[in-house]
C-alpha cells in the first residue's frame, strides 16, 4: 500500500474496521460519517482569542484574493468595507472597470470564529444606492440588508454599521443585494470557522468565487443586463492568470465555492475523486456520501469539496461548460468568421470548398507562460498556459523538495516588494 493511502487512512481512523473489510482499491473512497468521528480536544469553552483558531483548524487561503483586515473594539471585531469603482485585470492586458470592496474583485475575504461579535462598517462610494446582504447568516432582521425591507439604502457617501454575532460555521459570504449590483463584482467571502476543526481534518483550505461577466471588445464596463457572458473568473482572474493552489502529495484538501452570476457552473477536478463536504448552510451532517469529481455549484450556492492529494502532477480545476473554458468568447471566432472557408482556393480545380473543413477554426491555444509567470507556476510544463483559459485553474500537487523551492521563491518575492 502507498505511504500516501495509508496516510489517508490514518485520517480516517474511526471506520477502520469498516475500511479493512473493503477491497484495497476502493480504500480511496471512504470517507468517515460525522456521527463517528475520531476523538479530538474539546472546544475552547469561551470565546477563541482574537487573532487564533480552534483546535486544529487552519486559516483559509483565497488566491489572488486579499483577506479583510480587522481590529478589535470592547471585543467586538470590527470591518471597515469601502464599496467602490475598482479597475482590475483579469489577464494581463484586460482591464475592467468593475464595482468591488477595499479596492479587491472580489471582495477581500471575511475570516471569523464561530462564537464571535463582529461589527462591519460599511461607505458606500458609488454613484448610487447600496445595501450589504450577509448570505446565509441566521441575524437579526434589521441586520439582513434587505433593501425597504430590513433598512433603508446606504446613499451615495453615506455609512451604515452592521453588528451581530456569529452562531454558525461554514462557507458563507457577502454581496450586494441591487440585482445589477451584482454583476458589476460585489461579492465576498464571509468564512466562520468552527470552534475545533471537523474531522478528518484538512491540511489546506482554498476558497474560490465563480464570476461571469459580458464585455464586448474594446470596452472595460461590464454589461450588467446581458444574459450571455465571455469572461468567467475564478477570484477576478481568468486562466492562465489564475493562481494555481499548491499542496503536498499525502495531505487532505479542502476546496470551498461560491457562485454568484448568471450561470451554474458543472466544476470538474482532474486526477482525483473527492466528497462534497458542505453547502452555503453549512457542514453536511450525513453519513451518505459519494465520490465524484464533478460538482454543479448553482446560482447563489456555496459547495466545500475536500479530497486527500495522492496523485502527484498538476491537475486543472475547472467549469465543464465549454463556453466557460475559453476567454473572449463572442461571436467573432468559429463559424460565424470562416466565411473564407467557402471561398475558391488558387487553383482549386473543383468544388469551392473542395479540401476545407466547415466550421474551422473553432479552437485556440495561446501559450502566455511568461506573461503570467509566478512562484506558484515555477516548475510548470511548458505550454501549460494555452490550455488554460476562462474559469480554469490549477492544483498542484507537489512533492516536498518542490513545495519547499517554491515557498521560497514566494518569500524572496515579498521580501523584494517590501524593499521597494
């Protein structure tokens, strides 16, 4: 048996009578019903010290995505969000004028402990009216940011502070509540950690947010009315510019998504089988699950996916849509530019379009590897870029030596940017 299986195994301790009565190939796929979990320590029995996690839980990491800074009042954890005009890229070379908090598309990302008192204070500086809707969260009424409903909309230059404490733990997030709002990139994180880590426990936990967005050539303002979409982003960059997720072989991943646009989005692991461990109202408390490596995150849905990294390589993690697996897609390539394709060629003897194929081109592959060259890509293949567009990226899992080299090359690049 593989040190990398057994190792997965060792994670799952409590059904271990039930996984040595299965066939050894099929040891990848159990996964421990909540209801047996393995013995661990006792939750804090007051609140988590500001600035700490519970036992055994790990800080989540959104690529390309900064986290929300915070500081505390009276031991209340206090936000301040700005909601603003925010000019991003999503590949080197297209920029969008996009809507966005603290200057980030998406929103930088909210990190809490269940149990905490948090106040979030929020300016609206955009041209018009705002409410700030915290998806998922069970608060008071007046907290909700129903616009008319729950609250008056927050004018333009105007603030309003929201205050309540968090009961729950999961993948949660933040977003306005204007429908066209939402399609300008106003959307966050809002992750509650649990008071002591679920179990088996992860080794590292990701989080990405699902954005569409219709922008016709040569214009940087996003059609929020449109109902067909050509840019898709994971955490407001399109493949290749997306930050691939590094992990070591043998550790046990946790992948958290958010969908909010137009589209649900069929996102598709490669080289791995994993669980769908929790939803937009939390851990999946259910001893029925299935491996797949496909999941459909809908409109408005968060969906956890965890899975155990034995397969070493670089594995894309993408949308199945095909429209979704490409950038600029508008009407302008494939069938609708191949006019051409009937034209007589020079000394063509017979038919017109004698030797052609209709349809063609259809498909592009353009290698950027420099363009997008980061810490995190170092050892890639070469050409690995061309393959990857729209709402793609990768996971990478690494072996030690290699992990190490890169988390190096990470901290000699923050040491030079601080030195600027």
């Amino acid at each position: 048996m593989q040190p990398s299986r057994r190792s997965f195994l060792r994670g799952l301790a409590s059904v271990a009578g039930a996984a040595t009565a299965a066939p050894q190939a099929h040891a990848q796929h159990v996964h421990e019903p909540p209801a047996r979990a393995a013995a661990r320590p006792a939750a804090p029995a007051g609140p988590i010290p500001p600035g700490e996690l519970g036992p055994g839980v790990i800080p989540v990491a959104s690529p390309d995505v900064p986290d929300m800074p915070w500081r505390v009042e009276n031991g209340v954890k206090v936000f301040d969000i700005t909601v603003e005009h925010v000019r991003t890229a999503f590949i080197p070379g297209r920029v969008v004028d996009a809507w966005g908090f603290n200057g980030s598309v998406p929103g930088p990302t909210i990190q809490v402990n269940e149990g905490d008192r948090v106040r979030l204070i929020v300016e609206n500086r955009l041209p018009e009216p705002f409410s700030m809707h915290w998806h998922g969260l069970e608060i008071p009424n007046d907290m909700d940011g129903m616009p008319g409903i729950s609250q008056d909309l927050i004018a333009p230059g105007g603030t309003f502070t929201y205050e309540f404490t968090v009961r729950q733990n999961g993948t949660f997030f933040y977003h306005s509540h204007m429908a066209m709002q939402e399609m300008m990139g106003l959307i966050g994180f809002f992750i509650i950690h649990p008071r002591q880590a679920h179990t088996p426990r992860v080794d590292r936990d990701f989080a990405l947010v699902l954005q569409g967005w219709a922008l016709l050539p040569n214009n940087t303002v996003p059609n929020s009315l449109a109902m067909e979409f050509n840019w898709l982003t994971l955490n407001g960059k399109a493949g290749p510019a997306t930050t691939p997720m590094l992990c070591k072989r043998g550790e046990r991943v946790r992948i958290r998504l958010v969908n909010l646009g137009m589209d649900h989005h069929p996102v598709h692991l490669h080289g791995h089988q994993f669980y769908v461990t929790g939803s937009e109202g939390g851990r999946i408390r259910t001893t029925a699950v299935e491996p797949a490596n496909t999941v459909l995150v809908g409109v408005a849905q968060a969906r956890d996916i965890e899975f155990v990294a034995d397969n070493p390589g670089d594995w894309h993690l993408h949308c199945h849509l095909p429209h979704h697996m490409m950038n600029q897609m508008v009407s302008m390539v494939g069938p609708l530019m191949t006019s051409h394709a009937n034209m007589a060629q020079p000394a063509a003897t017979s038919a017109p379009n004698a030797g052609m194929f209709p349809g063609y081109p259809q498909d592009m592959f353009m290698v950027m590897d420099d363009l997008v060259a980061k810490p995190e890509t170092f050892g890639m293949r070469r050409g690995w870029s061309g393959g990857t567009m729209g709402m793609m990226t990768v996971v990478r899992v690494l072996e030690p030596e290699l992990f190490d080299r890169i988390q190096a090359l990470k901290a000699e690049q923050a040491q030079q940017a601080g030195a600027r």
